[in-house]
C-alpha cells in the first residue's frame, strides 16, 4: 500500500456510532467502522479520560459505591475489632460467606486476562477492544478476592505467616497445604495480572500524556508512561514481551483456580474429596468471569457510546463462550452426582441428595435454574444480539455462581460423617455487609478505572486499523 | 537553542505507518545507521528495516523461570530436610507436594524478568529524550509517524541529509535540538 491513508479527524464521529456496527452480522472478523482514523481512535477514546465532563450517572454511582465501600471497609474494621463471632459461622460451618466470596471473587478475575492472554495468543482480533478492561476486572476482583482469606483468619494480623521469611520462631510454612500454595498462586496471578496490565497500558498513558491539556495531567500521566516514545526498536521488545506474558499468563490462570479447587479436594470432607474439583472449578471460574466480562461491556458500551469498538460481533461471540463454559460447568454438576453414586460411599451419597433435598435444597434449585437453565437461552441468535438481555443473564449466570460455591461450602460441612455433629449456618448482617461491601468496593474501583485510565487499548485499536487499511 | 551547537538529529513527520516504512526502508539503503522510528503502534517490519533484533527478552524469560523454579523448590526442599526436619513415617515429605508452589514462582519469575527486561533494554523509564523537543512530535503517541536521523550517524551532514529526507515527501522535515 503506497497512498497515504485518510487520516482526517471525523468530525460527525458520534452520530455514525453503532450504525456501522449493526448489520454487519455474517463476518466472522470484527471490523472497526470505515469512519474512524488514527486520529479519531485516539480522540474518541482518550476523550473519555481528558475532555468528557464527569456524567451525573457517573457521580450517582459513585456517590452509592462510595458509600457501600464504607460499608464493605467498616464490616472489615468491626470485624477486627471483635472477631469471626460477629459472622453467622461456627462449628459444624466453619466456612460460609467468607470462602464462598473469596471463591466468587476469584473466579471472576481468573477470566479476565485469560480473555486477554487467549485470544491475543489465538490471534483474534476481536479480543483487542475486551481486553483493558476485562484485564482490570481481573485486577479488581482479584485485590478483593485477597482480602477474604485474610479476614477469615481468627487472628488476621499473622496472616503474614504463610510467606516463608526469616524469622526467630523456626517457623516455616506447611509446604503441602493448598492454603500455602494459594498464597504463591495469588500472588503470582495478581502480580502477573498487573505486569500484563501496565505493559499495555504503557503507550496508552503516552497518549494521554501527550493529548492532556492540564498540567497536573500530564504530569500524572507523563511518570506512568515512563517516557514512552513509540521507538520502533521498543515496540519490538514490547510486542515479544506482551506475547510471552500471555503465553505465560494461561497455564498460570488454570494452575490458580486448580489450586483453588484442591483448597476443598485435600480435605475428606464429602462432597469436597473429589479429583473432579480442580477442572470443575476452572470450568466455573470461566463461566463466571466470562458472565461479568459481559456485564461490564454491556455497561460500557451504553455509557460512552462505544459501540463503534465493542460491536454486536463482541457481545455475541462472549455469549458463545458462555454458553460454552455454561454446558462444560453443567457436565460437571451430572458427573459430581454420578461419582458420588458410583462411589458407593454413603456418605459422599447422602451428601448430593442432601444437597437436593435438605434444608439448603431450594440454594440448589436457584442455583441450577441460574448456571443451568437460564444460559440456555444463549442458543438463539436473537438473544445474543440483544445486549440488555444479555446483561440480565450475566447478572442471573454471577448470582447462580455465587449461589453454588455457597451451596458446594456450606452443604458438605453443615452434615458430615456423625449426625450428633449437624449443624445449620444463617447469615447475620454482617455477612450480608461484606458481600454487598465487596461488590460496591469493586464497582467504585472499576468506576474510577472509566474515568482515569483508557478503557480500550488504543495501541491495539490503532493495530487493527492499519491491517484493516493495509487490506483493503 | 544555542544556533552554533549541534542539533540531536532531523526528523522527519509522515501521516501513513506505510510511508514510515517506506522512509525507514530508504534512508537504511541510503547507508544510515542511526535512525530512530517513533509510530503511535508496532509497525509490521519496522524493526527489521531497521535491521534491529532483540532475542534477549525470551532468553531473559527463561532465566526468570530457572531462578524462580529452582529457587522455591530449592528453598522447600531446605526447609522440610535441612533446617526442620521432618520425619513422617521414616520419610521426608513428598515431593510432589512441593510442585504447586514451585510452578507459580516459575511463572512469576519468567514474568519478573520479561517485564523487566523490557523496561530496562529499551532505556525505560526515560522521561527526557531530545526528540520531546519537537513540538509536533506529541503527535507521535496518536496518529503520526516519525523518522529521526541522528546527527552522530557517521553520513549525517545537516544540509545533504535534510535533502534526502525531504525528498521522502515527508509532511515536513525539522531539527532536533539537543
């Protein structure tokens, strides 16, 4: 290609927003809109970060997630302050709402850079426009996924315990316990997670530092984009770099929600002492995490008329991995019943129709209509291009996720081996303020995320651009 | 700036990644050898017209990995067999149980050291460069495309080699001020 490519500003950008992307339903490829330049990605998307004046739903939503932070933060005060009574859980339920969100929370960001790491690695280009902030919901979610293991200790202050450091006890840590080996495996997945992250985001706070208009802006911007210059020799480190980390970043995302699902397998309780549960819980922790990457782009979109990036293509071929992961995780749900008969364990049977029938039953049920049923829809076409539809699922898909490491928890310990060791756990508010603390923490996160940091890569936006101009 | 110094170099602006190419491609052939491309995203053969390669980063990775890898294994392996033994049924702990951790550490390690060896290869951070003196180059970062010859290049002379980059049809050509 020798002509010089149309680089003018498109100065009706807005109008001609998701017009381009509808009809556009038979190619496999995700194409940007013929209207956009160079000049007009980094316009629309750094526009949203510099120019665009803060938005009254954004300043609402702040406002209540500001408030639910508090809550989530004061929960956590009171809670050191007075200790593990204050939540629902005792002897027989020694684990309830804290695991069951600690689990939650992780599954949520196991998918977002594997999104990212995948489909970069796969070379599918539709992967560009999901991946900044599927990668922060991964940050986000695994920041509050920390803390849960932390407070659920009785004496949270030596959680510190678990690092292997000199010290004058002789202490060491048990090396065989899955607890030790999900401190190595946050630490390296949350770690990984923020290298990947910031790697990307390098040339984006270029951008910003170069577009920003106030001083303090470009001071803030300049420092995080390290005097990045866009030198041919750095883009090829940075291209190699940002392929190992993904290579690397995929077997670590499965290793982590493995070591996850060994927390329970290690141990013989029934309905936990089960080889099934590391992929089963890789299985469910991408079915989630996918589940809340839709919310967010569903969201997104809507906010700041993105639908130009994040097109009808996108929203279907997520809900496809849904569905995907949805009929995987549900397999799973058959074969957990399956061995517990084919084991012939009567505990481990007593265990799964307990779960069906006992007092957590109706937990069950839920959870089956929202991991189960609901996906299903997915199957139509006309469903996966209605984007608010696939926002009530995703939210139906993450309540019945939470509902079934809640119901995996909490049923196997409530009736175990000995029927004078029965127990029943109830919530208090306390429990409730921690969850809903939690997800008001992570909204209020992803909410700052919007508003300082570019939302959509516009190095990979500019990448697609120049191979689309290059192909035509 | 000082008329009688030195400048940094010239450099050249050009609207398309294609006519950067293209110019990189010439003025490499025209016997150049310190140049410097700046494009707002990887350019595909950018490097390679620049006759630049870097096979460091993988290598880097995979020392990353060793160091890490065999440093947790190493240090569990101290800590049940040397320093507090333990003794179940006549034997040291299993070694499989010590693999989990030693696969994270592995990847974190290769990850360290492709993060930073990125950085630090390419000089980063860096916040002053001379090319920042030129006030179209913020453009660099969004949807211009920039060509530098630097005025240490052993064919630099300041008039013939602004003829030769304006004979690329740049959209324009100017000094950098050291």
């Amino acid at each position: 290609m020798t002509t010089a490519t149309p680089d003018t500003f498109a100065p009706d950008l807005p109008s001609s927003l998701g017009a381009a992307s509808r009809g556009e339903g038979k190619s496999m490829a995700v194409r940007l809109s013929d209207t956009h330049s160079f000049a007009s990605i980094s316009e629309k998307i750094s526009g949203i970060v510099l120019t665009m004046p803060t938005p009254r739903w954004w300043t609402i939503a702040f406002a209540l997630c500001s408030a639910l932070s508090l809550v989530f933060f004061g929960a956590i005060s009171y809670l050191f302050y007075e200790g593990v009574g204050i939540w629902g859980l005792n002897v027989p339920v020694v684990w309830a709402f804290d695991i069951t969100n600690y689990v939650w929370w992780i599954a949520i960001a196991m998918s977002g850079t594997f999104i990212s790491a995948a489909l970069h690695l796969t070379r599918q280009p539709w992967g560009a426009s999901i991946s900044r902030f599927a990668e922060a919901m991964t940050i986000f979610a695994l920041a509050i996924a920390g803390i849960f293991p932390i407070i659920h200790l009785g004496r949270p202050w030596f959680f510190y315990w678990l690092a292997p450091y000199p010290n004058v006890m002789s202490l060491w840590p048990q090396w065989r316990s899955p607890l030790v080996w999900d401190f190595f495996a946050i630490l390296a997945y949350l770690l990984l997670s923020l290298m990947f992250w910031y790697l990307g985001l390098i040339p984006d706070f270029a951008t910003l530092r170069d577009r920003a208009r106030s001083r303090s802006a470009q001071i803030a911007y300049g420092l995080l984009a390290l005097g990045w210059r866009g030198e041919a020799r750095h883009w090829q480190r940075h291209r190699g770099a940002h392929l190992l980390l993904a290579g690397l970043a995929v077997p670590l995302v499965v290793s982590v929600h493995s070591v996850v699902g060994l927390d329970f397998a290690t141990g013989n309780t029934p309905g936990w002492h089960s080889t099934i549960f590391p992929p089963f819980f890789v299985a469910g922790a991408m079915f989630s995490g996918f589940a809340m990457a839709m919310t967010i782009a569903v969201l997104l979109r809507r906010a700041f008329d993105l639908g130009d990036f994040i097109t009808d293509r996108h929203l279907d071929n997520l809900a496809k991995l849904i569905l995907a992961m949805g009929l995987v995780l549900a397999y799973s749900y058959v074969m957990e019943i399956f061995m517990a008969w084919y084991s012939a364990d009567r505990y481990e049977v007593y265990t799964a129709l307990n779960r069906m029938r006992g007092p957590y039953a109706p937990v069950y049920w839920a959870l089956i209509v929202c991991v189960v049923v609901v996906p299903q829809a997915l199957w139509s076409r006309r469903v996966r291009h209605a984007p608010w539809v696939l926002f009530g699922i995703s939210i139906v898909i993450n309540v019945g996720m939470w509902l079934e490491r809640f119901m995996l928890i909490v049923t196997s310990q409530h009736r175990d081996f000995l029927p004078s060791a029965w127990g029943m756990f109830y919530p208090t508010i306390w429990d409730w303020a921690t969850l809903v603390g939690s997800i008001g923490f992570f909204a209020w996160l992803l909410l700052l995320f919007v508003r300082f940091i570019p939302l959509i890569s516009m190095t990979e936006m500019r990448e697609l651009l120049a191979q689309q101009q290059g192909g035509s | 700036m000082n008329a009688s110094q030195q400048p940094y170099g010239l450099i050249a602006e050009f609207s398309s990644p294609a006519a950067l190419l293209a110019a990189a491609r010439s003025a490499h052939g025209a016997g150049y050898r310190r140049i410097e491309a700046y494009a707002p995203m990887p350019v595909e053969g950018l490097a390679e017209a620049l006759e630049f390669h870097d096979h460091a980063i993988s290598m880097l990775a995979l020392a990353g990995g060793i160091v890490g890898g065999i440093g947790t294994f190493a240090l569990q392996w101290f800590s049940v067999t040397v320093d507090y033994p333990l003794n179940i049924g006549g034997r040291t702990p299993a070694w499989p149980g010590l693999i989990p951790s030693t696969f994270e550490m592995t990847v974190l390690g290769a990850a360290l050291a492709v993060f930073l060896g990125t950085l630090l290869r390419s000089g980063l951070p860096q916040l002053y460069h001379p090319v920042f003196n030129e006030p179209s180059f913020s453009a660099a970062s969004s949807d211009r495309f920039f060509l530098c010859i630097e005025a240490t290049d052993a064919r630099f002379d300041l008039q013939q080699t602004r003829g030769f980059l304006e004979q690329l049809q740049p959209v324009k050509v100017s000094d950098v001020s050291a």
